[in-house]
C-alpha cells in the first residue's frame, strides 16, 4: 500500500467543485452533452464492454499475468474454466510470499501459507456487470470520450485498443486491450490527469480455449491441515433498504447502484453500504459505528484505489474506488445524514 | 503545501536539523524511502520533535482537545533518543514505518499544540483569533491525516460492485490479495 497526501492543487480544485455553481454548470453540461450524444457512441463502447465481461466469465484460459502498481510489479498465475455452467478460477502469485485465490462462483478462498490462515469469502460478482442501462450508457458518453486505439500484438494474440478518455478531473482514463477473436482483455491500464499509467494489468502469456480440468483450479489441499486459522466473512449480500445516510455532492455522472446494510467481518454492527458507478468504476461509500475516539482518517492508495477516510460523530466514514483521491475526498464530505 | 508559520523548528535552521518540510512529508508518508531513516535519526533533536508533534496534533487541538501536558515534547524526545533504531527497510504490508510512527505520535501527544499555544500566547490577547487562523491553515496540511490502511473487508466488498471486475474477471482481486496480511486484521 502506499499512503498518498492530496497537494493543495487537489484541495483548491475539490473547493471549486463543491460550491453549489459549480455544482449546477456541471449538471447544465451533461444536460447538453447527453442531448449530443450520437447513440452509437453508448453502444460501440458497451459492446466492447460487453463482449469483454463475457469473455471473462465464459471462457477456459490460463496465463501469466503481471500486474503494476506504485513502482511494483507482481507477476501471477491464472487459470479461468467454465464447467458445466460452474464458474472455477485459480490465481498464483508467483512472487513474494505464496498467495492462492480460489473462486468457485461466488465462494472466494484466499490461501496465506505463509500465516497458515486461509480466509474464506462469500462473493457475489454477478453484481458487478448487468447489461448497461441506458441511462448508464449515458453517463458513459456524457463523461468519456470513448475511441478506438491501435492494433497491438500482446501476448502473442492480435488486440485491439480502446480508450476511455475522461472529460473531467473527477475520474481516471481506461485503456484496454481485447483480444480480437474473443474478445478478452489482455491487458488494462488505469491513467491519471497526466495520462500516466496508475495501474496496468497485462498477461504475457496465454492460452485461450485451453483443454482445462478441475485438477488445475483446485485448492492446495483437500481438507485443511489442523494447525491453519480460518476466517470466514459472513454471507450476505446487500439487503437493499434506506440506510440514514446519503451523498449530498455525488460527482457528476456517477448514480446509486444499490444501498443497504451488510454484516462485515470484524465488524460488530452491520456497516451501511452504497455504491454508485459512471458506467466504468465504481465507488464504495461505508459507514460503520465507531467509538468517539479519534480514527486514523486521510487518503491512501492501493493500485488504482484511492480511499478516504472521515470521521463523523460516531461513525467512520470511509469511501474507497478506481477514482482519483480528489473523487472519494469530495464524496466523504459530502456523506450525510438523510 | 500551506507553510506552517510559527512551527518550532521551522526557522531555515540547516545542517544537522531536521527541515520542518522533511518532518511533513515523513508525517505525510510522501518522503522518499531513501530519506526516512536519516529523518527519523535527526529526529532525535528535540525540536525536531516538537515540529513532528505540532504537525499531527495541531488538527487535533483545533478541535477541542484541551489537556494540558507540559513538558510533553522534551519527554517525547527523551524517550525518542532511548529508543534503539527499529526502521526496517520498506517491507510489503500495511503498516509501513511512516503510518506506525504517525499513529504513535497522534495517540501520544495529543495536547502539545495547545501546550505550544498556552506558552507562547497570551490567551484573550487580541493576537490569538490570528494564531487561530494561522493554525488552522497549518492544519489544512495536517497530519492529523495519519495514513489509514486500506480496509481489507471493504476492498473485497467493494470489488463485487465494480464493472472492472467483470471485464477483466479476478484480476481485481490481485489488488485485494497483494497487499494483504492477515496477521494485521482485527
């Protein structure tokens, strides 16, 4: 993780965007912008999108992945097989010390031999992607621009580029690189104001449509070695309902995806949750009971995650997601009670 | 950066003393891996100290924390200078020695800026409502932003409702599993 201060450059900019005129020329904008939008703009980038998401899920494959961030790179292992409609997916690191992710659908095991614990994680990722709404489409066109990028060879397989170029400082750029026959991304890249990459994804290798069986996506041991901790987080998905609380300053483009309250582990009382997206990322908002003691608050950073913490009476606020630090600061601000 | 006027230690003073800029980027977590040891080694000068304090607890003290301590910052550093050097070199993890040093100092010195204030003001003086201001512009750059680690629970949670999970599969969860040590949870 690398802690990340905002410069005063970011506060002065976060002043401007939180007065009320600011406010409404940005909605007066997008007002504009979504009238213009040719409808094949929404679409042809969706498509990608789309097809991207459905590779991701419904094919068997097996690479190298290296993955950038802050200065390190950290290369890893990654099976993907889809079996008789069940999802299965197994993720090495291949440096540092051992690390296994092992997803069966929505049942997320983390392996730490190193610490003999192994963390098990009830996940629902059907969540993540529905098919775009249109008023999704929308906030797509009306905050990026979207174009198609060059023709790149990585990994051996012909890509094809495609940008998403944001019209504001509230959110990164996205590059991807799908694979042209199927669609898959090979390779991602977050970029910040500067257009300097925050964060990249890529394999090195790979093999699409690979003959896979349950023997490379299985655990490391069938049954557990006695002497290893398990921590289990409670199941559940959010239970929407009203939760008290509510983003006064939500940054433009960005709408409610769902709200409620779920039981976290470590957690004593159920954390209120709220998710709001633009289309491409998301952005968390939670907001735990704490004790009136002070709470380490501020921004850090963890690949291309910024999180914001607050304190507000008795709660933390914490706002964390693929946005710059200036995004999920103004978000923490303006998180109130209803 | 807003300067910190009327910070101790930040009178240009050079060689062996720590810049009252070096304190704030160490407090910040923004100074450079290189740099930190040799910071943290001239800490051990007292006035160092009380910069390093008066950057995290000036926040803290604007907002009513009221408990005299005087004596605090020569105590710190007293106790600093018997310390036997523990900085290891930048590990992976998220306690990196700049958040542990941060947390330590704010939940131990929280009243020196008050006790800085309460020496070297006339308290209902005209002149305080300016000292106010002036550290209220410091604490804009606060270090009372002590460097929170990244909620694991919530970066996995948080995964399960961004599209960029779904486009590019698991590999979001690298983000969650690079950084994680489970020994430091709750």
């Amino acid at each position: 993780m690398r802690a990340r201060r905002t410069p005063a450059a970011s506060r002065r900019r976060l002043g401007g965007w939180s007065r009320p005129l600011g406010a409404g020329c940005r909605a007066g904008l997008v007002v504009v912008a979504l009238a213009a939008v040719p409808a094949a703009y929404g679409q042809d980038a969706a498509a990608w999108l789309q097809r991207a998401a459905g590779a991701a899920r419904g094919l068997n494959y097996v690479g190298t992945i290296v993955y950038e961030h802050g200065g390190r790179v950290e290369t890893s292992r990654l099976v993907h097989l889809l079996e008789s409609g069940s999802e299965f997916e197994k993720l090495t690191n291949l440096d540092g010390p051992a690390r296994e992710v092992i997803r069966n659908n929505d049942l997320v095991r983390c392996y730490y031999p190193d610490a003999k614990i192994i963390r098990i994680e009830p996940r629902s990722f059907r969540n993540a992607f529905p098919s775009l709404l249109p008023q999704q489409l929308n906030a797509l066109a009306a905050h990026y621009f979207f174009r198609k990028g060059e023709l790149a060879r990585i990994a051996g397989l012909e890509t094809q580029a495609f940008v998403f170029e944001p019209k504001d400082g509230l959110r990164y750029g996205h590059k991807f690189w799908a694979d042209i026959a199927s669609g898959l991304l090979l390779k991602a890249r977050l970029l910040n104001e500067k257009n300097e990459p925050i964060e990249q994804f890529a394999f090195i290798d790979i093999q699409i449509g690979a003959k896979l069986d349950r023997e490379q996506v299985k655990p490391p041991f069938s049954s557990l070695p006695t002497d290893w901790q398990v921590r289990e987080s409670p199941p559940g998905e959010v239970q929407p309902q009203e939760t008290g609380w509510v983003v006064k300053d939500l940054p433009a483009g960005f709408a409610k995806v769902v709200e409620g309250f779920r039981r976290l582990r470590g957690k004593s009382a159920p954390v209120a949750h709220l998710v709001f997206s633009d289309g491409l990322v998301a952005v968390s908002v939670f907001v735990e009971p704490v004790p009136p003691t002070p709470q380490p608050v501020g921004l850090s950073q963890q690949g291309g995650i910024n999180v914001y913490s607050r304190q507000l009476d008795d709660y933390l606020v914490t706002v964390l997601g693929e946005a710059p630090g200036a995004t999920v600061r103004q978000i923490a601000y303006s998180v109130a009670h209803r | 950066m807003g300067k910190l006027q009327g910070a101790p230690g930040d009178d240009g003073a050079a060689g062996a003393m720590v810049k009252a800029e070096e304190i704030s980027l160490l407090v910040d977590g923004e100074l450079d891996v290189e740099r930190i040891e040799g910071v943290c080694t001239r800490l051990r000068d007292a006035d160092s100290v009380t910069t390093w304090v008066c950057y995290h607890v000036i926040g803290d003290a604007l907002r009513g924390s009221s408990a005299i301590m005087p004596g605090f910052a020569a105590r710190f550093a007293t106790r600093l200078a018997a310390e036997p050097t523990v900085l290891s070199p930048p590990r992976r993890g998220p306690a990196p020695a700049a958040i542990a040093w941060a947390a330590a100092a704010t939940v131990a010195a929280v009243s020196v800026v008050a006790w800085v204030a309460m020496t070297t003001l006339p308290i209902g003086d005209a002149s305080l409502p300016a000292a106010l201001a002036t550290a209220r512009q410091a604490a804009s750059v606060r270090a009372a932003d002590t460097r929170p680690a990244v909620d694991n629970e919530y970066l996995l949670v948080h995964q399960e409702y961004s599209p960029t999970t779904a486009i590019q599969g698991a590999r979001p969860y690298l983000r969650a599993v690079a950084a994680t040590d489970p020994n430091a949870r709750p």
